[in-house]
C-alpha cells in the first residue's frame, strides 16, 4: 500500500517537474528540470522491481544525457561568442 503511494507521489513529482522544463525560460534550468525527471523515473522503476532498468536510466537517462546536454549548450555559447 505504501509503495502505491509513493508511486503516486513520485509519478505526481516526474509530471510537474516535465511541465517545469517545457516552460523554464532559462536552459540551464530545463537541462537540470529534465535531469530530475529522468532520475525519478529510475526511483520508480525500482520500486517497479525493476534494478537493471533503473541502473540503465539513472546512467544514461539521468547522468549522461544531462551531461552532453550542458556540454553542448556550453559550445553553443562559446561559437556564438
């Protein structure tokens, strides 16, 4: 019962926090929003019972792809001077 809730809960968080980076003016900002709701994503699929996905996203999903995202926004701004 308990793990139904803080299913909701988290599933309520990944959400708002989308929605956040969708309207995030700066992105910087939605670059960390997205970070957040990939590593929420891996929470909840470990209480899916599911360790081998979770690991997966919270590696890639939610370390790398923010990484390469600020890598690249960094180049933008240093092209465009």
């Amino acid at each position: 019962m308990i793990i139904k809730i803080v299913a909701i809960i988290i599933g309520l968080l990944i959400i708002g926090l989308a929605i956040y980076a969708l309207h995030a003016k700066k992105l910087t900002v939605a670059i960390l929003g997205a970070g957040a709701v990939s590593l929420l994503a891996s929470i909840m699929f470990l209480l899916l019972a599911a360790p081998d996905v979770a690991m997966t996203e919270a590696a890639i999903g939610s370390g790398l792809s923010t990484i390469i995202f600020f890598y690249v926004l960094n180049k933008i701004r240093k092209q465009n001077g």
